[in-house]
C-alpha cells in the first residue's frame, strides 16, 4: 500500500488477532493499519479456507455474477459482455458494478494471435491497492476541513486477462499457470554505510549508517516506462504519499500541471524537483491506472514537465490526480556490487543493488519497502537482504474459455463460451454430491431455475444435476457430451415438455457417452420422453435409464444405435390414444432392459379429472383434444397425473387397444437380454422383434437424407398454397416443411390432388420435402397481383430408399422371466404387418 505511513509490515505471521488501544496512550498511524491488516488476513483466509482457493466462487444466490457471454475482437481489442455481481477469487471479495451487461476489454497475460481454432482463456485479476482520497474528491475529501489529505481506503481492484491456451490445457489445470514466479523476478539488497566509530573509552558513531535527519518509510518501485527506456525504478522517501490534484495545461512550448489541491504539503515536503505519475481511471479495462510519468519541477502553483518517460496518446485528462516521488533512476545505475567495489548510493547512506535487467524480469507496480530511522536510534545494516519485490500480490483465477471462431465474435449460448466459474452454495443450502441444483422456478429454486442452463454450465468432464422436487418444462439436448447424471427426487420432481415445444422429447440424447437419467416423472401427452441417438454404433454408449415414472403417447424411450445401454426399474404408462406407440423401441447391442413394468392405460378408465378451478377438462386420450388446456391447468394436470398412476391394469378393456404398448427390438440389434419386466395391455405384441415398415418410415420422414435438397424462399407473409407435383401430376400426402432459423417450422400435407394451404409469417423459409421417397427439384414461385396470397409449384422427383435398417437382422436376443398379459397380437412376435407400402425405388 502506497502512503505516507511511518512503517508497514506484515504481521499476519505472528497469531495476532486484534489491536487494544489504552487510555491516554498515543495512537500510531501503524495501530490503525494493523488492524486494517488483521482484519483483511481474517476475512482472506477464513473465505479462502470455506469457499476455496485458486477459483472464481459465485454463490448461487447470484449464479450469472461474472459470467462471460460474449467476446469480439474489435480494432485489434478484446471486448468481453460479462454479468455484474459479485464473487470471490482465490478469498478476496469482489464486485463488478452495472446494472446490466458490462464490457470491459481484456489484455493478454502474453503476446497473442487471434484466428479460427485458437483457444483463450478468461482470466480475472484481481489485488488491493490503496485509494486516496484525492482521486475520487467529491466522495473522500471533506471540503469544510479545506481539502486536506486525510485518511485513504484500501480498494480490491480488478481487471480482465487473457491467456493462449496450448492443446492441453483447459481452466482446470492452468492454476500453477498464473502465478508469479518470485525465481524469474529481478531481487533487490538495500543497505547502509558501514559505521565507524571514534576511538577511546568512550567511542561515538562518527560516519556511515543512515545518515539522514528525520524518520522515513522508503518505496522503492518499479516505473511503467516508454519502450524507449531502459527498466527503471521510481523512489519516494514517503512510501509514495505525497499526492495532489491539478490541472493539466499544454501549450506549443510547456506542460504544466497546476496544483488544485494538497498544495501546502507539496510545497511543505522539502523537495521542489520530483518525478510526477498520473494516474487515472480506465473505463474500458475498469481500474486506476498509470497514464503518464515526467520529471517536473515546482514553481509557485505549478509543476513544470522537464523529462517524459512516459506517455500515452489522449492522455492526460484536464483535471488530474498526481502522485509525487523523489525521483526516477534506471535499474542498470545500481548493479549488483563485489568486493572492493561499494554499492552505489541512492541517498542519505542508503545504497541500492538490483539484478541484471537484462537477464531478469522487473514488472510495472512491483515494489520494496524500508523504514529507516534518525537520530540515535540504531538500524540494521541490511534492509532488505536480495529478496525479490514485497508486491503487488496477483491474484488469478479462470473465468471462462474462448472458443474463437473465423469471424472472432462468440457467445455463450453458442456454446462457444465454456464457464469455467464455481457456482457455490451457501452453508445453509448444502445438497451433497450434486453439481447443480435445479429449481422449478416456481415453488423451489436451485443453483439454476432450468436444466438445459444447468447443463451448459457443466465442464466438459461432466458432473451431476440434482432436480429438485416441482414442476420442471425442459426440452433437453445432451450431444456429444459425457459423465453426466441428471437425478430428481422421485416422484415429487415432474417434468413436461416447455410449451413451445411440447411434441419434442423431453431428453434427447445424442452421440453421447456415460449419461444417466434418475428418479423423475416425465410426462408428454403428445410426444416421446427420452430420445437416444447415436449416429452409428460406437457413438451413443454406457446410458442408464433407471427408477423413473414415465407418461407417453408416441412412445416413452427410443434408442437408435445405442452401446450397452441400460433401462431399468422404470414404471412406464402409455396412453391408450390413436397413434401411440411402443413403450421401448431400440436399436442397440450388448443392452439390458430389466425389471420395467409398462402398461397401456384404457382409454374408457382414463376419463379427464374434475378441474378444481372448475369448467371442462379436455380428454387427452381424444385425438382432437387441445392438449395445451391440459397443461396450463396445472391443478387438473396433476390431478390427472395422480390419476393414471392409480389406475390398476390387471383388466381387459371392453374396446380394444389403440396404442401398441409393449417393448420391440428393431432389426440391426445384437445381445440384448430382456430380463423380469411385467408387461400390460397393448395393439401389438409384448415383445416385438424386427423393424416395422411404419416406424422404418417414420424415421426416414423425421430424418431425411442429407442429400434431400433444401430450397429457399422469400416470402411476403401471409397465406401459401401450392403443389406438390412429380412429371405434372400432383401427389398426395406428401409432407412440405417451410422453415426459418428464429421460429418452430410450419408443415403442411398435400391433399388428394397434390394441394397444400400454409400461413406463414414475412421471411426468408428453407424448403423440405420429408416425405420418404422423393426430394425438390425445382419451386416455382409467384405472388398474386394484390399481394395477398403466393404460389408454388414444387416439382419432385423419386429418389432410392436405403432399406438396410427395415431388413436388417438381429441376433442373440435373450428373453426371459417377463410376465406379458392383455396384448392385441401376441405374447412375443414379429412387428404388425400394415398396409403401408414404401414408394417405388
């Protein structure tokens, strides 16, 4: 800390706790500091020890404070979009002001390049520093006192850095990365003449010691020097205390400061030559800062500037704050000293020795202390024995890491921002073993109110999400990730679809690998709960679907190309409705489905419940019924819910099924073992084995070829209608997807003559035919004259079906201890044959 104080010394090593001050005894400036100092060791390493060392900890009461969400580079500059809030660092508390989004512009740790592929992390650095009150006047100074200089703050300062990650390296291991090594630093001896004293009985010091004529604390620090200049140091025989206020004037022949404030102790202090810093605050990077350094005399009011050492363009401001030191010297006029040459004398008998600056490193801002002491009060010869700087210390810890693409602009929610914070929680919130907490948002509230923002927060090396009980919308995407468990608190956690999306899984699993879903109820009336998929075998591997509740129509767990995947102990209902599905459809090898009890629940025992806030509830077994009633309702949605899971299945239905139920191995599976499950009710078979031609369809239509043409289209808004037309015939039922990257796509089916009505909304639409079998040739696209409504004619041709999935084998199916009643087909069998034909090929 920089300031006129009579010593400074660490005493955080001696036990000391506190400082007591006695009636009618003096009060040193040092007691005060003391206790400034006991108090900060205190605060440091009681959070240090509790929230952590070495990591950017934000409590989850705050979970987005200092979070990373966007970085451009603009005009050679690194702009960050960060959270305000605040956090701790390696122990030290600190906040970021703003109200919103803050930016600030972060500088390298080391010289960088920037281009495609390149990986940089986020660092915050952070230390403390003293605050005078002369640079911020308006809040500090009391101007009924004149204006003096009085006490100063002790400030946690802060700014962003940036560090070139090699291939290796990630925010996990870099923490040995960001320290300072004190071994690469440049060391400084500080001594004094050696005494000699008169001869005779009575001997008196003569000469040498110290032998200035009044009581000092001595800074010696490094100076922030143009690249011009050789390193230097700045020294002041006040720690760097003396400081003022001014105005800066300059004119084509002077550069003048006027002195504005603390001028008597300017003019009081002895000096009248001194080397002048500005130092001003730094909107863009956020911190106080060095701007400009001169040797400058006093005359009157004013310093005058003499030798620039250093400057910057557009700076200084007009009114500036200055601090003051003796004077500025180069490091090589005080080399390291051997016999029989002394050490150079900087003044009063005190003789400085650096190490070479041409073989070391000296940083801006390092700095060593001394006190020294008059009269007849003996000193140490050696004042500081070659030791490296006292300070600053840095404290570092990662943010984030920048994933930087070709056009050097990323975002977080483009996942090409990795969070690289410790979300915490406070003592009286401690959940175990869990990564995050999720809330519903509603009536509980974890780390994180979404899953889907729980799992971007997670590293890349996985973690666990705890769900907390309530009603949670997600529309999970877990792709190419791995180690993850997502685990909720049985049947009190809920989830559903979000709105938006409600025909969407609940999760979906893509090329994944060592994923768990855990104790939750999922429920979708109109869609599938879990979705897993794996591009080919060997992608989508080690996945446990086990102990959950589950709700479906389409179907409730669909593995495509799964390795070793694993659903077990899972209580699963169908809805008896038009369309529905299997309960488990998979593709996979070396899987086991075990101890599940799925059941199709009759449509006629599943009427809607009584809506507590009263009117009618919709049916959602009825094909026609606004399932989205059902949802919002959330009193008859749960009552409903708590319904179905009463509901015994050990009856035949007076109608028949309408959903397949059941379990159905498809075709291209190898050593799957079906083991204990209690299978109910169902159109199809207990256990279907093979690909049926409906669902090989149904695939092909929800995935198209990559090769299927997508076309473009403007569109003025409003109604479209079209044709769907091969060699000028229209076709019917045939799927056409208009789509735009903001919004849910619009899909239409063409009538028996090829015919398609569509609303669409102002904008540019990618055009898509999903319908197996056929892919765009060509859109012909015309408005009508009043601009009311457009045409299309979509001209389509056939193009050839993979059939290798439909007729695809399996192999080594072990079936075995599964109790299978009330099924439509058979107990075991092969898939129900429908009258669906594929498209010529």
């Amino acid at each position: 800390m920089k300031g006129d104080f009579s010593r400074w010394d660490a005493i955080n090593k001696q036990n000391l706790n506190g400082v007591l001050h006695q009636q009618g005894k003096v009060l040193l400036d040092r007691d005060w500091n003391d206790q400034t100092q006991l108090t900060l060791n205190w605060q440091d390493s009681t959070a240090q020890q509790i929230i952590g060392a070495n990591v950017a900890a934000i409590s989850s009461q705050q979970p987005n404070a200092f979070k990373v969400t966007h970085a451009q580079v603009e005009e050679g500059k690194v702009k960050l979009e960060i959270y305000p809030g605040e956090g701790w660092v390696n122990g030290l508390a600190v906040t970021l002001l703003g109200e919103s989004i803050v930016t600030r512009t972060a500088t390298y740790l080391e010289p960088p390049i920037i281009r495609n592929g390149i990986r940089d992390a986020v660092i915050l650095e952070v230390w403390r520093e003293e605050l005078n009150g002369f640079q911020m006047p308006n809040l500090l100074i009391e101007p009924a006192l004149g204006g003096p200089d009085t006490t100063e703050r002790v400030l946690t300062s802060m700014r962003f850095r940036l560090l070139r990650l090699a291939d290796d390296q990630d925010c996990h291991n870099i923490i040995d990365k960001l320290k300072d090594d004190l071994n690469q630093k440049g060391k400084l001896k500080v001594s004094l003449q050696e005494t000699t004293e008169t001869g005779g009985d009575c001997p008196v010091v003569e000469g040498g010691g110290y032998t200035g004529f009044e009581h000092h604390l001595y800074r010696i620090e490094i100076a922030k020097v143009n690249d011009d200049v050789p390193p230097s140091f700045k020294w002041s025989q006040f720690n760097g205390g003396l400081v003022g206020r001014g105005n800066w004037i300059e004119d084509e022949s002077n550069k003048i400061v006027t002195v504005t404030a603390n001028n008597q102790a300017i003019k009081m202090s002895g000096l009248t030559d001194f080397y002048m810093e500005v130092v001003e605050w730094d909107e863009e990077q956020g911190f106080w800062r060095v701007t400009y350094g001169a040797e400058v005399t006093l005359n009157g009011d004013d310093l005058t500037v003499s030798n620039e050492y250093y400057v910057e363009p557009g700076f200084p401001s007009e009114k500036v704050f200055f601090r003051l030191w003796n004077g500025i010297s180069a490091i090589a006029n005080f080399p390291k000293a051997t016999e029989p040459t002394e050490p150079n004398e900087l003044r009063d008998g005190i003789r400085l020795e650096f190490d070479n600056p041409d073989t070391t490193y000296y940083r801006s801002g390092d700095y060593w202390t001394f006190k020294v002491r008059a009269g007849e009060i003996v000193n140490d010869e050696i004042l500081i024995d070659d030791k490296p700087p006292q300070g600053i210390e840095y404290h570092r810890v990662p943010l984030a890491e920048l994933n930087w693409d070709a056009d050097s602009d990323i975002f977080f929610d483009n996942e090409q921002i990795e969070d690289c914070r410790d979300i915490f929680r406070p003592l009286t919130q401690q959940n175990g073993c869990c990564s995050f907490t999720v809330g519903d948002g509603k009536t509980t509230h974890g780390d994180f109110d979404k899953i889907e923002e729980a799992l971007r927060h997670l590293p890349k090396s996985g973690g666990k999400i705890c769900l907390l009980p309530g009603l949670h919308e997600a529309n999970v995407l877990i792709q190419g990730k791995r180690n993850i468990k997502i685990e909720g608190c049985g049947k009190h956690t809920r989830v559903i679809p979000r709105k938006k999306t409600r025909q969407s899984p609940i999760f979906q699993i893509i090329d994944s690998e060592c994923i768990a879903l855990l104790d939750m109820d999922l429920v979708t009336l109109g869609g599938t709960a879990i979705v897993l998929e794996g591009t080919e075998f060997g992608n989508l591997k080690e996945i446990e679907i086990g102990h959950n509740r589950i709700i479906a129509c389409k179907e409730a767990i669909q593995i495509d190309r799964g390795l070793n995947i694993h659903i077990h102990h899972n209580k699963i209902r169908m809805l008896d409705k038009a369309g529905t599905g299997v309960a488990i459809y998979l593709t996979a090898e070396d899987s086991i489905i075990d101890r599940n009890d799925i059941g199709v629940i009759p449509a006629e025992k599943t009427p809607p419940s009584d809506n507590p806030n009263g009117g009618e509830t919709p049916d959602p077994t009825d094909p026609c019924a606004d399932l989205e009633l059902v949802y919002t309702n959330i009193l008859a949605f749960v009552a409903y819910i708590n319904l179905i899971w009463q509901i015994p299945l050990f009856f035949i239905p007076t109608n028949p099924y309408k959903a397949l139920g059941g379990i159905q191995v498809a075709g291209g599976s190898e050593r799957v073992k079906l083991w204990d499950n209690k299978i109910s009710g169902g159109a199809g078979n207990g256990i279907s084995l093979g690909t049926s031609v409906a669902k090989f369809l149904e695939e092909l239509e929800e995935n198209p070829e990559e090769d299927n043409d997508e076309q473009v289209i403007e569109h003025p808004g409003g109604g479209i209608n079209g044709w769907v037309r091969r060699e000028g015939i229209g076709l019917a039922n045939i799927t056409v997807v208009f789509e735009r990257l903001d919004r849910s796509p619009v899909v239409t089916t063409t009538n028996a003559d090829g015919y398609f009505p569509a609303e669409l909304d102002a904008g540019d639409y990618q055009v898509e035919i999903t319908t197996p079998g056929y892919k765009i040739n060509r859109i012909t696209f015309l408005g009508d004259s009043q601009k009311k409504f457009s045409f299309c004619q979509i001209d389509v041709v056939q193009e050839e079906i993979d059939l290798g999935d439909l007729l695809a084998f399996i192999y080594d199916i072990e079936i075995d201890r599964n109790e299978i009643s009330n099924m439509g087909l058979s107990g075991i069998g092969i898939p129900r044959i429908e009258r669906n034909s594929l498209p010529k090929t």
